[in-house]
C-alpha cells in the first residue's frame, strides 16, 4: 500500500515501486486486446455498409468513401502532390489539415488513461482527484467562453500553435509530486482543450471559404476527421500502454520529481504536440475573424465555434 499523510500536512506524498503484473492481469489486458479488435472490426465492417452498400450501391457513396479512406492513409499525409487542378489541390489541403487535427487527438488521448492512476500513486485521494479535476474542468469552462474571441482576433494558426505548447507545459507539470504544480498543469490543460475543440475547426472552414473549395469539401474532411479520430482513440491506448511499460517509477528528487511508468505517455503526448506545431506553422497559413460581418456570414466563414454544426449541414444539404 501507498503511504500518504494528509494532504494539508505534507503534499508531497512517498512513492513506493508498483508491483509487476501477475497473471490475472495479464489475462484481462488480454482480453480488453481481444474486446477492442472486435469492435474495432465490427465498426469497419459497419462504415463500410453504411457508406458503400446502403442506397442500392450508390457509386457516389463507394467513391466518397473510398476517397476518405485515402486521405487518411499516414503515406498520404505526408506526401503532397504536384498537380494544380481543384481536386488535387482539396485534397492537398485536407491532408493538411487532417494531419495536424489527428497529432492533436492523439496526444490529448495518450493521456486521458492516465491522468487519475497517476494522481493515484503519488498518494493523493480520491477528494484530491476530484479538486484537480474541478481545476482542470472549470478553466475549460471560463476560458472556453473567449478563447475563440482571441484567435479570431490575434490569428487562429497562432492559438493552434499555443495549444500545442500548452499542452506540451501541461504534460510535463505530470512529473512533479506536488499538489499545487498539478494544479496549475489542470489549468493549463483546461486552456488546451478549450483550444483544441474551437480553433482546429474555425480554422479549416474560414480557409475553406477563403480558397473558394466546393462545399462538399468540409463535408468529406469532417466525416473523415471523425473517423480518423476513432481510430486514433484506439491506438492510443496502446500506445501508451507500452510507453508505460518501458521504464519502472523512478525518482530524481526524492518525493517530488519522477520519470518512467505513468508518466511515460505524457512525455510521449508532447513529443507529438512538438511534431505537430511543427506542422502547423510549417504548412498552415494564418486566417483572422471579420468582425463586420453578421453572424451568419461568420459562421458560415468559420469565425465562431460552432463549426460542427455547419459541417454536417453542409453534408447532409447535398441533393
């Protein structure tokens, strides 16, 4: 058992090794294995009717889909192509932006099945967890009312690249055996995914205004961008799964700095938010809100957050 004296006396709990997993637990990791390949294959095979055999073999559905399915493809998000007409250029944009999309959600997933286990074996209680929580769920909450405010004004390529570094500052606060650093890390992590939920999709609808793309484009790349994220969602786990099996809990500092197990995926999440500012301010350009403009026109332009909406009235207005 884990040592902790109360939190208002010392914050600093000990930390003692965990214990290797024996064999029932390897059993039920084998079996979670085995229960998320099934869904895993169950949700495909449902895609793919629903996409490709509903509508009496619509070939428009088939093509659509299967258009989809190539840009997810990690080879084509990293290629770009020569040509110049439209339909090369779309796609060029889309795997643009579906590429730093899904490094976004990948580091924020690697981090979300061990956010509580760590709090937990630096000895903090299930009431701790709780206020850490609250401090992570009510920053996201203050500051997701004008975060969008602020890029639509300073520029959203900018704030895409701040949630990334946000984030990044938010991972490594996971180090530190100290009540009031994980708080400030729930803080910053609330900024992030006040960031994360707004900015990504303001931004591919203005430029996708401002390009002039059909409006089917937003269509195919939302759809695709939730597919995609199911399946990052699943690979994420693991992926940090094996990332917190590599190296045991270790410590620095005695109490209060550790490396290695829970705290593995951390370090992992902000590696790829590294990559994928890298991205972002390599390959996106910078587009403002217009504050003139009505708010349908803003809307239809990207300048709120309630982008989601539009992207499936885009997708479900086609004849």
């Amino acid at each position: 058992m884990l040592h902790k004296e109360p939190l208002l006396r010392n914050l600093l709990g000990a930390v003692e090794a965990p214990k290797p997993p024996g064999p029932a637990d390897e059993a039920l990791r084998s079996a979670v294995y085995a229960c998320l390949f099934f869904f895993t294959c169950a949700a495909a095979a449902g895609v793919w009717f629903t996409k490709i055999n509903t509508g009496g073999g619509n070939s428009e559905s088939a093509e659509a889909f299967k258009k989809n399915v190539a840009a997810f493809s990690p080879l084509r998000f990293i290629q770009t192509s020569d040509d110049t007409g439209p339909k090369s250029v779309e796609t060029n944009f889309k795997k643009i932006y579906l590429c730093a999309f899904l490094l976004a959600m990948l580091a924020d997933w690697l981090q979300g099945p061990y956010v509580y286990v760590l709090y937990q074996s630096y000895g903090f209680s299930h009431a701790d967890n709780g206020v850490l929580f609250i401090f992570g769920f009510g920053s996201s909450a203050l500051l997701g009312t004008f975060v969008g405010g602020y890029a639509d004004k300073y520029g959203r390529k900018k704030f895409t690249i701040l949630y990334c570094l946000i984030y990044a500052c938010s991972c490594m606060t996971k180090h530190f055996n100290s009540f009031f650093i994980l708080c400030i890390g729930r803080v910053l992590a609330g900024i992030a995914t006040s960031l994360l939920y707004s900015v990504f999709e303001s931004w591919v609808v203005c430029e996708t205004a401002q390009r002039g793309f059909s409006d089917s484009l937003l269509g195919e790349i939302f759809s695709t961008a939730i597919f995609g994220n199911s399946v990052v969602a699943i690979s994420a786990g693991f992926i940090a799964q094996f990332a917190a099996d590599l190296y045991d809990f270790q410590q620095l500092i005695p109490n209060f700095l550790y490396i290695g197990k829970y705290t593995s995926p951390f370090d992992l999440a902000a590696i790829v938010l590294g990559v994928c500012a890298y991205w972002v301010d390599s390959k996106w350009s910078e587009n403002f809100g217009q504050p003139s403009m009505s708010s349908l026109e803003r809307m239809e332009r990207g300048e709120g957050t309630n982008t989601f909406s539009l992207s499936l009235k885009l997708n479900y207005s086609k004849p």
